[in-house]
C-alpha cells in the first residue's frame, strides 16, 4: 500500500511557467551577435551562469560579466527586459495547485527550482500561481543547484515532511533519477494531463 503524500514539490520552469530560450535569443539578438544555442548553455553550465543561479553573483555582477562575455551593447533595464521576457504562463498548471490547496489543504506546496534572483523576482510579480505555494526553495538562496543533496534536504525540512510522504515534479530525467535516491516520489513531468494521473495513484484528485 502506498503512502498517502503530505507534501508536493514543483519545479518552476517548464512546469508551474513555461519558458522559451528562443525568446531570450531573439531578444539580446538586437544588442548582440549571440550563436543560437548557446544561451541555455551559458546559464546552465558556465561559471558566470552558474555563479548567478547560486547566488554567488549579484545581478550587476552577473549584468557587467555578461555583457561583456557576449560584447553585449545594452543597458541594465534592457538587459533584464529581455531576461525575464521569456516566460509565458501555464494556466492548466495554476489550475491544478488552486485545486490542490482548496480541496487538500493540509498538503505543504514547495517549490524547488534552479533560478536566480531577476527570474524569480519577475515570476513572483507577474505570475499569481507562487501565491499558491507554502515554501520556496531556491538555488539562489540555497547556494547549489539540482541535483545537489542540499537542496532536496533544505525542501523536506521545510515540508516537514519525510522523503517517502513528498511527491516530486520536474521536466528533466536527470534530477528525477537523483531526487528517487533520496526516497523523494520523484516523477517526470511531461504535461499537466500526466501530472493528474500520477497524483490520481495516491488519492488525490486534481
């Protein structure tokens, strides 16, 4: 028999908002010659990326060292206009957290994202869905990105929760594969319809 779940962790990007990079290209492409693909790149896996998403850059920091890595012409303002000009909403995802927290309240909501302070920032202020959520827990703020341990730990003590009683949702494979090898209920999430019939397995109905 499956333990009933007390606690729901989501991932932000590409699940509670969606995101398109191609935006994000299409945008800096005004101020400077950026090869496409390689912005993701960039965020995710270089120093100065990485360094801003754990928080070890401030966001004039990470604004001066990227401008000049990309030989950006651009103001601050415009900068992170277009850094933050990426994300669109998923309604049908709002929709199921407003469901889960009128019908399970006693359920803890939990984000765990890799993000850095100007997406959170603008997300937080645009997007209504992070009002739904109890706790935040934030590369920026923790200091390691997924798949480090301390982030899934910083999660489950905010839950209250045990590891076994937390459902986890996140797009990518690879921090589902880590997340299980800390007993998380770790699944893929391919699409809000999915996410129903996973959560639908421990009685909950969304």
């Amino acid at each position: 028999m499956m333990k009933s779940i007390k606690a729901i962790f989501f991932d932000l990007g590409k699940v509670l908002v969606n995101y398109d990079i191609k935006t994000l290209e299409d945008g800096y492409s005004e101020y400077a010659d950026i090869p496409e693909g390689i912005l993701n790149d960039y965020i995710m896996g270089s120093d100065i990326g990485r360094g801003y998403m754990e928080g070890k850059l401030t966001s004039s920091v990470f604004f001066r060292l990227t401008k000049r890595y990309f030989k950006m012409v651009i103001k601050y303002g415009d900068f992170y206009r277009v850094w933050n000009s990426m994300f669109y909403p998923y309604p049908e995802m709002e929709k199921i957290l407003r469901k889960i927290r009128s019908d399970y309240p006693d359920i803890r909501l939990v984000l765990v994202s890799d993000t850095n302070e100007s997406h959170f920032d603008f997300i937080r202020k645009e997007y209504d869905v992070l009002d739904l959520m109890d706790h935040f827990v934030l590369s920026y703020k923790v200091g390691k990105m997924k798949p480090h341990p301390s982030i899934y730990k910083e999660a489950i003590r905010l839950s209250g929760e045990t590891a076994k009683q937390t459902f986890y949702a996140d797009d990518r494979a690879d921090l589902i594969k880590s997340a299980r090898t800390m007993g998380l209920r770790a699944y893929q999430f391919t699409g809000h319809e999915k996410l129903r019939q996973e959560l639908s397995k421990f009685d909950i109905a969304v």
